[in-house]
C-alpha cells in the first residue's frame, strides 16, 4: 500500500470535544464506499448537509483555479438532479456506525 491515503482533520474539529464525524466517502475506480451516522431525526438536514458541501466543492474548485464557483456550483446542481432522476448505478448498502 503506498502512502497515507485519509484527509487530515481539521484544527477545529481537533479542538472541539464536541465534535462527531458523520460522513466518509472513499473513491475507487468502480464506486464510492459510503459510511455514515444518520446523526438527525428529520432526514431533511442531510438536504442541508448536501448543499453546504456543494458549495465547500464549488468554492475549492475556483480556490484551485478550475473554474468560478457559480459555475461549479451549476454543474454539480445538474449532475445531482440528473443522478437522483435517473441513478447510472446501484448503491451498494453503506457501513452505518
């Protein structure tokens, strides 16, 4: 196995006893491996989970250059729209801790 392949935590979340982490996604070439703490009563909040971290990937696509926010933002908003009309593949069942 080559190299450390997690994120790093941010000092925030070092420094906040308080803090859970609720969401990990792994990329492979063939799918994405999904675990999660549902964390929420009301399914609803993950609808604001999901836009914040739109824009969190909008705006790191424009920090890197890649292209504005605005635009980033538009296509990930059609991809995901698109994806939840019509899924391209199965969800295998996540891993819930």
């Amino acid at each position: 196995m080559s190299g450390r392949k997690e994120l790093d935590l941010p000092a925030q979340v070092l420094s906040d006893d308080g803090a859970t982490e609720i969401l990990r996604i792994w990329k492979n070439p063939d799918n994405l491996t999904i675990t999660l703490k549902t964390t929420w009563s009301d399914p609803g909040a993950w609808g604001l989970v999901l836009a914040d971290l739109a824009r969190h990937v909008a705006n790191a696509y424009e920090s890197e250059g890649v292209q504005s926010a605005k635009s980033a933002e538009r296509q990930i908003r059609a991809a995901l729209l698109a994806e939840l009309e019509s899924p391209t593949s199965d969800v295998d069942p996540m891993i819930m801790q």
